[in-house]
C-alpha cells in the first residue's frame, strides 16, 4: 500500500494537479507532501506549509492571505501571506478539514482563480503556485454533514492519495525505527546501536495509534532513558507516556504478546508491573499476585536490572 502511495506520488509531482492527501494523523502526509514538491518541476521554488487546525479563523485568515496595516486592531504593519510567499512554489494546507466554511470560500476563490486580496486590502493579487492539501477526517462525510463545501472538495480531490496506517504495513515498523534511532543517538551522542529482539516484537505486535509519530516519540524516548548499546524492554517502557499493552484492554495486551515465547512473554509482564508500580519489587509483586521472593527470582532469572536499584559504592 505504501509503495503505491509512493508511485502515485511520484507520477503526479510532475504535473500541477491539486493533490488531497488521506489518512490517520501521525502517517507521514506531510513527508508525502515534501516528496511531491522536491520531485516536481517546482522544486527549487518555496514550499509553504500551513497547519489549518492550529490557528483561530480570525488569525488563519491574515496567515493565509496576509494583512494591510490597520486592517485590524494590532496590525501595525503590512503581512505578507503564505499564498504570496509560496509564489512559484507549492503551498501545503495541511487539516484543512478543520477551516471554517467562511474561509473555505476565500480558499475556493484563490485556487480557482489563483488570486486574492489581502485582508483590509483591495488590490487583488495574482500568484502561480501548486496546491497540496491534507485531511485526517472523511472530507466526503464532512461534506454530507454539512461542516465543508462540496465545491472546494471537488476542487481539492483532483488526485486524492491515501497513506495507509503503520499497523497494515508493518514491514516498515522495523527500518523506520532504525532510522529514528541512527538519528536520535546522533542528536543526543548515545551510542546505542539496535533493539533487543523483544522489543522488535512487542513494536510489531503493538498497534500503534499514533502512526509514526508515536513511534519517533518511543525511539527518542528508549534512547534517552537507555544505558547500553542494545536497547532492551526496560529503557523502552521507561517514562509516563510509553506505550502499554494494557491500552486497549484484554486484546490489545493479547496482541502485544502474540508470537513471543512463555519466557519473553512472563519477562514483558514483569517489566510492565515494576513500570506500572514505579520499579518498586514489591508492589509489582502484589500486582501480579506473587510473593516478593518469587519476583526477586525471576527479576534475576531474565537479568531485569535498572540504576534505582544499585547500591552506592562505599568510598575507599
């Protein structure tokens, strides 16, 4: 599904077409969207992203467009706008499903005409420019339920791309850590070189709802908290946010383990309750219904280790 993303891609940066990219948030649209234009005949122009779900309408509106002095109060000084400043280029509306339908109508005017006003201004200004556009949600049911326009969308959807979840392409879970982890021990001058074959499993069988994103996050995060150069389950489930199989309920936690040993299966429970209790023995002992002696034994039998638990070296 990916390479097909990839090839539609591809075969359309050539061409001026406007492109509405599809898809979770957290996919990689706008990394599809960089792809288009440094693959286009527009390449060494501007490319100008906009996050449309980040601004109010009142301010999403001078962003696009720009602003004349005194056009509103605080506007001390002319604005150029993203449509002026990606002239010649391709300009990126990304979460465009989040614009209101007022500004979705200035936004059909200045696609169709490649043209606009500033705000408070007269003077209409014409720009030659590509349009990339993305939504997370449904734009053909946003249309239905009357929250965007039928014709902006028929305008926008003249080659719609979809990028497909991580969760159904999987093969590409493991190269994208990778690729994270290179760049992350760079960034923090970690030496840490692979992902214990625990940890390659827990993320292929994990379901990832954050897509890449939340992927990028748990690599920096393993690297930051890990001390060997092989990073293993405890660096991986250290801090608040990391992701647990207990997200989702009684299937998520039977995915997380699906295609694991007994004994890779029992080290992952022991690791998620010291998480859970904040690596305290013998709470994570009663939450797993066990003698503290029992736990103490299978912590040294899968070599589960972390620094709280050194003790410190006595002076000489």
């Amino acid at each position: 599904q990916l390479k097909t993303c990839l090839s539609t891609a591809l075969k359309v940066a050539k061409t001026d077409f406007t492109i509405l990219l599809t898809g979770e948030t957290g996919v990689g649209k706008e990394l599809i969207a960089g792809l288009i234009h440094h693959t286009s005949l527009r390449k060494n122009r501007p490319f100008i992203k906009v996050n449309c779900a980040a601004l109010p309408e009142t301010l999403l509106e001078s962003e696009l467009f720009g602003h004349e002095k005194g056009a509103f109060t605080g506007a001390i000084n002319q604005r150029i706008g993203r449509f002026e400043q990606a002239n010649g280029g391709s300009l990126f509306l990304d979460e465009i499903g989040d614009m209101s339908l007022r500004t979705q109508a200035k936004v059909l005017r200045a696609i169709e005409r490649k043209e606009f006003e500033r705000v408070g201004g007269g003077r209409t200004i014409k720009v030659d420019l590509r349009f990339i556009t993305a939504s997370n949600k449904d734009l053909a049911k946003e249309v239905q339920e009357g929250n965007f326009r039928e014709d902006l969308f028929y305008r926008l959807n003249v080659v719609s791309i979809r990028t497909p979840p991580l969760r159904e392409r999987k093969e590409d879970i493991i190269p994208l850590a990778n690729y994270f982890l290179l760049k992350c021990c760079s960034d923090l001058k970690k030496k840490c070189t692979s992902f214990s074959p625990e940890i390659q499993k827990y993320m292929l069988s994990y379901h990832w709802p954050g897509n890449i994103r939340e992927l990028r996050n748990m690599v920096e995060r393993a690297v930051l908290f890990s001390e060997g150069e092989i990073i293993g389950m405890d660096g991986f489930l250290a801090g608040e946010t990391a992701p647990r199989p207990e997200e989702g309920g009684e299937k998520a936690i039977m995915s997380s383990i699906e295609g694991m040993t007994l004994k890779e299966a029992e080290r992952m429970l022991i690791l998620h309750a010291l998480e859970k209790t904040n690596w305290v023995q013998k709470d994570a002992a009663k939450l797993l219904g066990i003698s503290k002696r029992v736990m103490n034994y299978k912590i040294k039998k899968h070599g589960i280790q972390n620094k709280r638990w050194r003790k410190p070296e006595r002076a000489a």
